[in-house]
C-alpha cells in the first residue's frame, strides 16, 4: 500500500459480517474491495483451528481484543472480561462455534422497531444462502453457503443422559433449534468440519483472497473515518508504529467492526452523542445520541455437579497428562476431545407462559472448570480434579441495557463498557428460576444414578438472597454483545442507521455488523450476523433482496 489509495468499497473489520460482505462484494469482479482488520491471520494457527482451543483464546491478547467491562453491580463489582476476535475472521475466529439462528419473534421484534425488511420471512432465505446444512434436508436449511453446520463429532453418554433428564422434567426432545421456534431440548450442531474449525475467515475469506479486486491489509488499526461535510470520504489507519496510511472510498465505506468497536471507531470520527463527544475534544460531525447505546449481551451463569465415583467426564482430558494425550490425538487424528465446543447439550425453557418465545437458553456439558482455581482474570479456568458436568443458563431476551463510551479520544484505548448486566429486576428473577428448574433436572432419574452432589452453589442456597449472593463471583459474559448502533424508524431519535444499513445523516457510510441489531436474539450471535454481512451486500451493490419465505 502507498500512502494514499482508493478503493470503490473500504470494509472495516474481517467478522462475521464483514468477513461475508467483503466476500460477496468482490464476486463479480467489478468492484475493488479494501478489508482493514485489527488482528492477525488465521492461518497456520494450531489454537484457532482446534475447536477446544476457543478456551484459551479468549483469554489470549494475541486472539482477542480482551475488553473489560466497568464493575458490574450485580457481579459483585467484578470488571467481566469482554472478549472480541482479533484475528481474520474476528469472533468467528475464536467463538464457541454453536450455530443458532434465534426465535422469529426476534427478528418481528426487529421490524416493530423500524427494520423494515428484517423479519424473519425476509431473512429466512439469507439463512438458507448462508448455510451448508450436512444433515437436516428442508426449507428451512440450505447447502453451499460459508456458515458450515453439522452435528457434533462425538457426544459424550453424559449428554444423552441430561437430555433425558431434561425430558423427564417436562422438556420435548427436538431435531433442530434452526427453524425459527428455538424450543426443546438436543445435541447442538456446531461450525465444525473434519475436526477443524470453520470460520468465515476460513470458508468466505480464503476464496475471496484469490480474487484480484479485493486487498486485505491486517494488523491495521483504523483511526477514523474521513469526512468531507457530511459525507464519509475513507479512512485513515496505521500498522504498528508506521506511517498513517488514507484509503479513499469512491463509493462507500462499510463499518463492520462490531458493537464494541464500530460505536468506538464511529465516535473517534465525530459521529456520536455530541455532548459526549465535545468532553472528549471532538469536533461534532454528526449528532447521533443512540452511538453507543442499546448495548445487550447475554449474562450467563455456570452451575455444576460432581459425579459419582466411576463416571466419567471429561475432567481429566483437559488438565495434565490427560491433555497432553488429548492434543496428541487431535493432531495425529482430528478427533477426540479437543474437537468440544463449550456445549454438547442445548435446551430451551419459558419462566413465563405468556411469552411468545422461550426467554432462557441452557449448555451443556460434561466437564467442570474451577473458577477458584483460576490463577488471574487473565486466565481460562482449570478443570475440577473430580469428574463433573456443567449447566449454564441465561436470559435470551434481557431487559437490561448497557453502553459504550470513550475514555479518551483514541483508538488504542479501550473503551468504557458498562453492561449493567441484571440491572432490570425482571432479568434477575428469570435467571433465578432458570437455575431452580436446572438444579431440579438434575434430580431426575436419568440424572440421579450419576450424580454424586451439586458442587456450585451447593445445597446450602436456596433463597433468592443466596441465589443473588452466590452468583455475583460466577456471572460471566455469554459472549454476544450488540445492539450499540441499532436499526430504527425515522422518528426514533436513538437509531442510528435505517433498514438499508445507511448511518443517519451522513452519505457513503454504512454500519453492517451485530451493532445495528435493534434487540438481541435468542441464541447465539454468529450466524445471524453473517446474514447481516449477506444481505447487506445486497443492498450496497442494490440487487434484488432474496423474496421472502412463507413458512
């Protein structure tokens, strides 16, 4: 790259959605394409294509960005870790692989706030063009597309033995979690290929490289957006302590860096809150008070159990000669346990029967790690010495709000993240009995035989007081913040973009990531925001919107 170039389209951020739309904007050949992403390649990276290695990347400055939030009350004043990919492929690069598309009352949800075009009819075939569905054969499903969804490698007796029990508690036992209804109980299908991870980076990214119009440029931090008047020009970045380079788009520049970085980088360019922007000494470009607001993510919280002497979990194969012995196996075989991702079991419960959807999400698996064990914050806890199995909820749809905010006018400084994780009174008492009914579960038959004793909290807690007491050291994030530059009608004065992913008041910009989510969905993040990634390359390149499905 010279010091200044141009570009028809200047992507910002390789994600799950920008990692796609970089993808779909270069096929014709028509078009030339700059990707900017902040990290490293994912190749060649034994920790990024190991599905296990999820773990310890996200507590990896090399994998993640590793934001802090600010001290969160109902988590005893603990600053959470806030990990983002920050490798090609963002957080598709490092996540937990699950692949789950939400409940169509979300994506109702999101054209009542304004996204006209964004309900779950209209984003059904976007689904379907982005998937490559190994098993279930339906219209629900496609084949072909970079979001690889097939059932787990291996599943271990213990997860066959919770979803009975969930079973004999009242749950229905369910084939697909991806047809819009996310209800029941199964075994999740994961992005997973021949024991490797598969990530956008890996099945968009690397078909695209070949392509002659698209230049991917890592490791580089853009500072801001370039503005002329109201319009967005291009952007300025800089690899390390090199020289500030400015790329110019002649059509667009498309922001894809996610709801914590897109906010960030947005206000850093002027476009922002503007009182908040003026204590920060930058000049107003334009006001846009909902920049960094609407924050959501899921709150999860870990329980666990100790099985009885001789039932196995996979305790052991994560700590000592036994993990030694597991990678061992994965690099001569692709098998094993370093092919787990951090859920086998799946399940969906209602704490309310007038909802319309099932508002807790739980995981599954047959392992325990030991928060108190954990030697800093910094670190992924170790297994329990003891076989164990885990089962961790959260509320799908929270009540609660969050926001981003600069601490300083400048990129390398991480944001304030202030989650408010619980705040709404509702949300806590709906984790509450999520985690009553799953103590419950594990009672029954299928369960009993197994189980030697619940390990955290323990029996001890069982008013709300203690329940609330207890989780205050164990409440972690569920990995999916978003919602911070969200979709809305013309008269909501806190969206920021419009149906078409165009930023209000400002030509050439577009925001195309998890960021402009009106509400969180109900489940995992990924997929969906790979459908934000597709269908906003349709509307930058203005072909026809795949017509809806009526299911």
């Amino acid at each position: 790259m010279t010091d200044t170039q141009s570009f028809d389209y200047i992507v910002v951020g390789s994600g799950s959605a920008g990692g796609q739309l970089a993808a779909r904007l270069t096929e014709s050949g028509e078009h030339r394409v700059l990707l900017l992403e902040g990290g490293a390649s994912h190749k060649r990276d034994l920790m990024v294509s190991m599905p296990a290695g999820w773990g310890a990347m996200t507590y990896s400055k090399k994998h993640s960005w590793c934001h802090m939030t600010e001290p969160e009350k109902w988590a005893g004043g603990r600053r959470l870790m806030m990990p983002r990919g920050k490798v090609l492929g963002g957080s598709s690069s490092i996540n937990g692989m699950i692949y789950i598309r939400g409940h169509r009352q979300d994506y109702a949800d999101w054209q009542a706030a304004g996204a006209e075009g964004w309900n779950w009819n209209h984003l059904l075939p976007y689904f379907v063009r982005t998937e490559n569905q190994t098993r279930i054969d339906n219209k629900y499903h496609g084949r072909g597309g970079p979001v690889h969804a097939e059932d787990l490698p291996s599943v271990h007796p213990l997860t066959y033995r919770m979803i009975e029990a969930a079973q004999q508690a009242g749950l229905e036992h369910v084939d697909d979690f991806n047809d819009g209804t996310a209800r029941g109980v199964g075994t999740y299908q994961v992005n997973v290929h021949k024991g490797k991870r598969s990530s956008i980076a890996v099945n968009a990214l690397e078909p695209a490289m070949k392509r002659p119009n698209l230049s991917i440029v890592t490791q580089a931090m853009v500072l801001k957006i370039t503005t002329e008047g109201t319009r967005a020009t291009g952007v300025q970045y800089r690899i390390g302590d090199g020289p500030v380079q400015t790329m110019l788009a002649h059509k667009e520049v498309l922001l894809s860096a996610g709801a914590i970085h897109s906010p960030q980088l947005m206000m850093l360019s002027g476009m922002g809150p503007a009182e908040h922007l003026r204590e920060q000494g930058i000049p107003v470009v334009a006001d846009l008070p909902g920049v960094g607001s609407n924050l959501q993510d899921h709150c999860c919280v870990p329980m666990s159990w100790k099985l009885r002497p001789g039932v196995k979990s996979m305790n052991s194969r994560f700590q000592g000669m036994g993990l030694v012995g597991s990678v061992l196996q994965y690099l001569v075989t692709q098998k094993g346990p370093m092919t787990s991702p951090p859920a086998e079991f799946g399940g969906y419960l209602k704490t309310d029967s007038s909802f319309v959807y099932n508002d807790i999400q739980v995981f599954g698996l047959p392992v325990t790690g030991n928060p108190e064990a954990q030697k800093d914050k910094n670190s992924p806890p170790t297994p329990d010495s003891f076989e164990g199995m885990t089962l961790a909820p959260y509320q799908v749809r929270p009540f609660s709000r969050g926001s981003i905010r600069l601490r300083l006018p400048d990129i390398h400084e991480h944001p304030s993240i202030q989650m408010n994780y619980l705040d709404d009174e509702r949300d806590r008492r709906a984790l509450l009995w999520a985690l009553r009914f799953l103590r419950n579960m594990a009672t029954m038959p299928a369960l009993s035989n197994f189980v030697d004793s619940e390990v955290r909290p323990g029996p001890d807690v069982q008013t709300d007081e203690e329940w609330l007491q207890w989780l205050a050291p164990h409440v972690t994030t569920g990995y999916h913040p978003v919602g911070t530059c969200k979709m809305g009608r013309a008269d909501d004065p806190m969206a920021v973009v419009t149906p078409d992913l165009k930023v209000r008041g400002i030509q050439g910009l577009r925001i195309i990531d998890a960021s402009v989510m009106p509400n969180i969905i109900c489940g995992n993040t990924h997929a969906t925001s790979v459908v934000i990634g597709d269908k906003g390359a349709d509307l930058v390149l203005g072909q026809t919107l795949l017509a809806p499905i009526d299911d």
